[in-house]
C-alpha cells in the first residue's frame, strides 16, 4: 500500500511537471530543468544516413537517474559502423581519401564507447505564465573508435571531456533554450602501427525552440502530449593533429582533419503518451559550412521510457 501510495504521488508531480514543461524536453539538447529525484529513465537512440551506397547508423541506450531536485547524470553505451575496427596499417591514403566519392567502405557494426553527463542548476525563477532555469553540465567519455576526423564528438566517436551553460525559458506553450559549451578531445592510439591521432577541440552552441500543439488543456496524466521543434546548432572545430611512425603529419595534406565549423537545422516532432512514453522523430540539414561526422539529410529517433523507482 506504502509503494503504491509512492508511485501515484511520483505520477502527479512528473504529470504537473509535464504541464508545464513537456515543450522543454527537447529533441538535441537538455533542458536546465532538471527530472525530479529518484527518477530513472531508459532511452533508446538511433541515428542514420545514407553515405552513397551505404546505410550508416548510430544506436546507443542511455539511462538517466535524478539524484537530487537539481542534479541528474545519464550513462550511455553506444555502437555504430561509421569507422572501421583500427585504422590501415599504411594509413596515407586512407586520411587522404576518406569522405571523397567512390570511397565508402562497408564497415560492421562495432562497440564504440561509453560516455557519462551531468547537469546541475544553479538558478530558478518562477514567473507567472512560465519560468526561467540556467544550468551547467559536465561530461566525459571513454571510446574505442578509430576516428578520423577533425571535428570530435563524444557521444561515441572520442575519448574527451567537455562542458557546458544552458539557460532555458518558458513563456506559456513556448520553450526557448540556449546551451553553450566545449568539447576537448584525447588522443587515440594504435601504438602497433606507431599512430596517434587527435581530433580538434571544438566550441558550440545549441538554440532550442519547443511549441505544446495538444492538449490545448490537461484533463489527466494519460492525455497525449504533441511538440513541435526547432534546433539549431552552431559547432567550430580546430584542425586534427597525425603522428606516423612519431612524425607529425601537414595537414593541408588530408582534407578531413582541416578546422572548420557549419550550422545545422534540426526540425522535430515529439509524441508524450501516459506521461511515461516519449517519442522523438527529426531531422538534420547543414545549411551552412561543412560536417563530416554525417550527411544530409540524417535522421534521427528517439524512444524514451520514464521509469519508477
């Protein structure tokens, strides 16, 4: 009777909190709401593209856990056949011609990595017909990943740590969210073939736009929830650092490992069912610049399941 009576209380306040933030669990980035203590969720991730005749695609699960009222981490696991198991022994032309036309080999799929977030708020501010929440995260990760790229992603591709501010506002069904933040990578080695590589470190920033179309009002926890979505993300990445055989390498000589940065239209749609169901489905267009981590378009999909404890 005592763990029933529990669990109906966690459903009225993540059902109050839905009320009034399901517009803020946004697609791309993290809201500086944080989830309620003793929350856990499991999520499934995927991501795909299609790379000339091959179908690339990124899956991770990923479980979250509300430690306190304002702190909350998630661990992640992840695989993908983005990259081959260790990079070619002679690896000059594989940096030279990775990414160009006519060259895509059909790699298996592979474990990559784990990688841990944080978030924690600093600051909260209820308003009459919303709030404001500024927040800052952490993160860290461990990968096995032969990458070769400049640009470094953690959630798989580089072992790295980074950081971030967000700030998020809701003014009645419209959530507004800015996250700003850093990305430095480690080295990867491959000390059989005298290989290191090290992607570039890496500065972004993530807008975030969330509309509530339906319910127009709540009657109970099983109402369906529809959101509507608009991200946009900016990245910049310095140049990839090469030793083979302990030289370094130009990198003028390897078109991919060059700095960089694009911008990135991330439009979405979100479905809630039962307050405990979460839906994600996007898609992602550079609009300006380039990325070589994916093609256009990518898609995405989320399925995220809140849980009790």
């Amino acid at each position: 009777m005592k763990n029933r009576l529990l669990i109906w209380i966690l459903l009225i306040c993540l059902f109050r909190s839905y009320q009034l933030t399901a517009q803020e669990l946004y697609v791309h980035s993290e809201p500086a709401s944080p989830f309620p203590k003793g929350l856990v969720s499991v999520r499934y991730s995927m991501e795909s593209y299609q790379d000339e005749s091959i179908r690339r695609h990124w899956h991770a699960v990923r479980v979250l856990y509300g430690v306190t009222g304002n702190f909350y981490v998630i661990g992640s696991y992840s695989l993908s056949n983005h990259h081959p198991q260790k990079y070619p022994s002679n690896p000059y032309s594989y940096f030279v011609n990775h990414h160009s036309r006519g060259y895509n080999p059909d790699y298996r799929l592979k474990s990559e990595g784990f990688h841990l977030f944080c978030l924690y708020r600093l600051y909260s501010k209820d308003e009459p017909n919303g709030h404001i929440r500024i927040a800052i995260t952490g993160e860290g990760s461990y990968s096995n990943t032969a990458h070769d790229e400049a640009e470094p992603h953690l959630l798989g591709d580089n072992s790295g740590y980074g950081g971030s501010v967000i700030v998020t506002k809701l003014i009645k069904k419209l959530a507004l969210n800015i996250k700003a933040g850093f990305i430095n990578p480690l080295d990867y080695n491959q000390p059989q073939d005298q290989i290191k590589f090290r992607s570039g470190n890496a500065r972004y920033a993530i807008f975030s736009t969330g509309y509530l179309l339906y319910p127009k009002v709540y009657e109970s926890y099983d109402d369906v929830n529809l959101n509507i979505y608009l991200e946009m993300v900016y990245k910049e990445y310095d140049e990839a650092s090469l030793y083979i055989n302990k030289k370094y390498e130009d990198i003028e000589v390897f078109p991919f490992l060059r700095d960089g940065r694009y911008l990135e239209a991330r439009p979405g749609i979100q479905v809630i069912l039962n307050s405990r169901d979460r839906i994600d489905l996007s898609a992602g267009f550079t609009v300006w610049g380039n990325t070589f981590l994916r093609a256009n378009p990518t898609v995405y999909l989320n399925f995220q399941k809140y849980l009790f404890k």
